[in-house]
C-alpha cells in the first residue's frame, strides 16, 4: 500500500515559493527604482548638454556669417568659378523675297509741315535711344612708358572706344581695337560714370585688329553696375541705304560723344585673310583715327567703327565692319579662343571667269606670309574646291566653313593647280592657326 502524504506537507513548500518570489519582486522593484531614478537624471543631463550645445552652435553660426561676409570679397578674388561659356547668336541668312507682280497702289499721305518743334523733338528721340544706348559704350586706356597717367587722368591719348559685349559670371567682356594695348604698361576701362578699373587683353586677332579686355567683376562697385548694360547686337543685313545711323564712343576724336545721320551705303566689302566683311558708310564726318559704333533706331550695334578700312584718298566719312560678319569673331575672342586663321585671299570663280578654262571654286590671288597657307604650300593661282567634306564654291561658303573649325585641328583643303597639260587634283594638310597681333 502507498503511504499517503499529509496535504499539510504539500502546503508548506507552497508559501515558501510565494515568500521568495515577493522578495525577488521586492528586490527587482528596488533595482527598477533605482534605474528608473537613474535615467530621469541623466535626462535632464542631455537637456541641459543639448541647449547647451544648440547655444554654442547659434553663436559660432552668427560668427561664422559675419566672418564670412568680411572675408568674402578677398576668397572670390581668390577662388574664382570657371567663367561661363559666351555665345553670340548667329543670325540667318536672309533671303530676298520676290516683288509681287502687281502691288497694289499706295494710299497717298499729304506730309505734314516741319517747324522747328517737330526737329527738336526728333532731336530729342535719337539723343534718348543714344543715351541709352551709350550705357553699354566703354573707353579703353592704354598707359605708355613715357604716359604720365596723373596728369592726363581726363584725356586719355592713347585710347579707343569699347563695347561691353558679355558678362561671363567673373569678367566684364569689351571689345575694342587691339592697336591701344601695344606697348601699353598699363590698361584701364574707363565707364561712362568715369569711374576706371583695370584691364587685361583677353585674346585679340590680327587679322581685323579688334580684341577682348577683361575687367574683374569683383572690382566693379555697386554704383558703376547700376550704371552699365551689355550691348544689343542687330543685324548688319538688314541694313538700307538712308536709314538713320547714331554713332557713339569716340568717332570724333575724343571720348562720350555722340552724333546723327544716315545710312550711305551698306553694300560694299572689304577683302581680308580668308573671307569678306561688309562695311556699312555713312554720311557723319568722322576723325581719321576715330573709334566707335554705329547705332539703329533700335538701339542695335550694326556697325564697328574702323576708319582703316576706308579707301585710301576717300573723304573722312565714318565707316564701320558690319556687325553681322564679326559675331563669330566676338565669339571666339569672348572664350579665349584663337579666330581660326589659314591666309588665304581668294575671290569667286564666276561663270564668266570659269568659262575661260578655270575650275570653279575660289580663286586664290594672295597667300599671307608665314601663314599656315604658305607652309602647306598653296600657291597663288590654285583653286580652292573643298574643305574636308565641304565643297567651296564661293568665299562666303570658304569662310564658314573655316569658322568651324578649332585652332590646332588639321583639316584637308582640296584645291586644282595648273600644269603643263591643264588643271589638276591636289591636296594640302593645314594646319588650323590663328593671327594675333
């Protein structure tokens, strides 16, 4: 027979395990208290380390943005972004339209009588489109060795008319004749509220002897910006013989001035190393060595000034490139680059010359002296018919086809020489350069 337990002795075992586990309660809630009390302190801990440090950090921002707005004209002269690329639109060629066969008639307007008030206040309308247009208009000062800047710090001999043409986000662009920078010791812009900064030659070419003069944008203060525009290129093509011309900058003689007239004619070129330039006359007296612009109605450069370029013997009348055949040349000049250059001096192969036995293409009359053409042996009397893939048939094609090029490419210029038996193939490799003076 099993032996019965007493239910008393099962009890007891019972109570014991209740008793410890109310000490083990007791016990953990005393280690919880006491972690509990820990931890509310070290919360207050972090607030008071954590508004602390946010103090701190309010102060040394506050300190930091004063600092750096002290320091801040001295780092941009010193770190300076990489300039922005400048891009002169290109305009398109324009067609002639054809004249309808039978325009219809014009309604006739009686001319209304001109009295002295009606040419004031057409006086008054050019000087304000020249006005404003003068806020983009420059002079260029180049000091000489034996220049006493001090004394001539009002009348700049050595000096020429300029063009803000771009800003490229670190320099003030100008366009100018390049003639004012040799054997200068010293270049300044001088703006039109007197205020001169100095200059540097950026890049130029030789070939029409116009350059780019920089100007740090950090040394321009807040009352010269306010005072300033970049130029507003036309159109030299869309120039017409009687349409009123301003001309501003220095066609006179001396600097800030301003003069009217017209138009005289926009259809004459002028021959150059590897292409053609229009030139736009006008009917204004000019100085012999005048600089300057030519201004629309608009407010548009259509012409810069270059009183070289007119025949030798011809009146002193003002007369300028037209704006049109030199964007590309503003261009390159703008973005340090060199003006692709090759030398050669051609003229049309027309119809009329070509049925005498000469290819068609362009004819080359000269070839420059150490030039690019020279030593890779064209010849005068050769006929240009390709460049690369490019078929020449005129100069204009010739010259657009160089300015896609970069300086320092080889291109292929396809040609015909003469010889005993007539005409036949040959091919130079050129070397693209460029002319600088």
């Amino acid at each position: 027979m099993e032996e019965q337990k007493d239910p008393r002795e099962e009890l007891h075992p019972q109570e014991d395990t209740s008793k410890d586990l109310q000490e083990e309660e007791s016990d953990e809630t005393r280690e919880y208290s006491f972690l509990q009390e820990t931890i509310k302190r070290d919360r207050r801990g972090e607030r008071k380390g954590f508004f602390r440090m946010a103090g701190l950090g309010l102060v040394f921002g506050v300190f930091a943005c004063f600092s750096f707005s002290a320091m801040k004209p001295a780092m941009d002269s010193i770190f300076q972004d990489d300039p922005q690329k400048v891009t002169i639109p290109q305009e398109e060629e324009v067609k002639e339209e054809e004249e309808p066969a039978e325009a219809p008639p014009e309604e006739v307007v009686q001319p209304q009588p001109l009295d002295a008030d009606s040419y004031r206040q057409m006086q008054q309308s050019l000087t304000s489109i020249g006005v404003k247009a003068n806020r983009s208009v420059v002079e260029i000062a180049g000091v000489l060795e034996d220049q006493d800047w001090t004394v001539e710090s009002k009348d700049y001999k050595n000096s020429v008319s300029g063009l803000i043409v771009a800003d490229n986000g670190r320099e003030l662009l100008v366009l100018g004749k390049s003639t004012v920078a040799k054997d200068a010791k010293e270049l300044k812009i001088v703006f039109n509220n007197g205020q001169a900064y100095p200059a540097a030659l950026k890049k130029n070419d030789g070939n029409l002897g116009f350059g780019i003069y920089a100007v740090n944008r950090s040394d321009i203060d807040d009352s010269t910006w306010a005072q300033i525009d970049t130029a507003v290129l036309g159109s030299s093509n869309a120039v017409s013989k009687g349409d009123i011309a301003i001309v501003l900058g220095k066609p006179f003689g001396y600097a800030g001035a301003m003069g009217f007239g017209s138009i005289a004619s926009g259809k004459n070129v002028l021959d150059s190393a590897d292409g053609q330039y229009r030139l736009i006359n006008t009917d204004i007296a000019g100085s012999k060595n005048g600089s300057g612009f030519i201004i629309n109605l608009k407010g548009e450069v259509i012409a810069l000034i270059d009183q070289s370029a007119a025949e030798e013997g011809s009146t002193e009348l003002i007369i300028g490139y037209g704006i049109t055949d030199v964007k590309d040349v503003i261009e390159f000049l703008s973005n340090g680059q060199g003006v692709p250059y090759i030398g050669i001096w051609g003229v049309d192969v027309t119809e009329e010359i070509e049925e005498q036995g000469i290819p068609k293409g362009l004819y080359v009359k000269n070839v420059d002296a150490d030039s690019p053409a020279m030593a890779a042996g064209i010849q005068i009397g050769d006929v240009i018919t390709g460049v690369d893939d490019v078929e020449i048939t005129s100069y204009g094609i010739y010259h657009g086809t160089l300015m896609e090029k970069k300086v320092g490419s080889e291109t292929v210029i396809k040609g015909q020489r003469q010889g005993a038996d007539g005409y036949v193939d040959i091919d130079f490799k050129v070397t693209v350069g460029s002319k600088e003076m």
